[in-house]
C-alpha cells in the first residue's frame, strides 16, 4: 500500500459516497471542509510548494492591525524568523520519515548502527525544535496580550 498514491483516491471514493446521502447545503460545507483539510496538497498527494515565508508573515501583520511602523517591521521580522523555523521543523519531519524508513529496510544493520543513526536524527530534530521554541518565546516577549491571542488562533504562538 503506497499511501502517497492511494490515500486521495480512498479519500475521493468515500467522499463521493458520503456526498449521497448530503443535502446540496450539507454538501457544500463538507467540500469546504475538506478543502481546508487537504489544502496544501495536490490532487496527486504531493505537497504544494508553500508560499515564502515573507509572504505568509505579510498578511498575518496586517490582520494584527498595528499602526506604528517601527513595531510593524520588527514583529514582521519576528514572524518571519518564527515561520522559517516551523518551515524547517516541518520539512525535516518529512526527512526524518524518509530515513526512517530507509533504516528499517536495511537489514544489515545492527542494533548499534541504528540506535546511533535514530539518535542523530533525534538530535537533529530537537535542534530545528529548539530554534523554532526560541522564535517564538522572542516574538511572544514583544507582543501585547492582544496580538498574542490573534498569533496563537494562527498558529504562530503557542
């Protein structure tokens, strides 16, 4: 079972199924719906190419309506450190799979061999962590309690 392959497909299929028995209302929220689960992804299940990150930190300083300038520029800059580092974590998720799963079908490997490679990525993963933790305890230092509130319903703030 390839999953990158055969998941939209099942995913169709049930939807498909599920739609009959949907009023025209029902159904357009359930498109909705799925439309923001799946956004980012194509149709063929690869991922999208993610906007830049400058791009994505631009709309989210303007929902923060701040009218100072100088405050406007360095919580941008902020942002767009903090979206960077979660750009990384995400990616190197995708990579730390990947590996994984090229270690566990190599089987020449001893059990030491592969602790050692698990414990560099692990290693690997808590520094993009790390990084993405200090970004976001920067900007959080720097906001009002209100714009907190608005960057962790976007997901930039915990």
């Amino acid at each position: 079972f390839n999953f990158r392959e055969e998941m939209p497909k099942l995913m169709e299929e049930l939807g498909t199924k599920l739609k009959e028995h949907l009023t025209p209302e029902q159904k357009e929220k359930f498109d909705k719906l799925v439309d923001e689960r799946l956004r980012g992804f194509g149709g063929d299940g690869q991922q999208r190419r993610r906007p830049a990150a400058e791009e994505r930190a631009k709309r989210i300083v303007e929902s923060l309506k701040i009218a100072d300038e100088k405050e406007r520029n360095e919580i941008s800059d902020l942002i767009i450190k903090v979206l960077k580092a979660r750009d990384a974590v995400e990616d190197y998720d995708r990579e730390y799979r990947d590996k994984v799963r090229e270690l566990s079908r190599n089987t020449e490997l001893s059990e030491e061999a592969i602790e050692a490679r698990l414990t560099e990525l692990r290693d690997e993963r808590k520094k993009r962590d790390k990084e993405l933790s200090g970004s976001r305890k920067e900007l959080g230092e720097i906001v009002s309690f209100k714009q907190e509130l608005s960057l962790i319903e976007q997901g930039i703030l915990k």
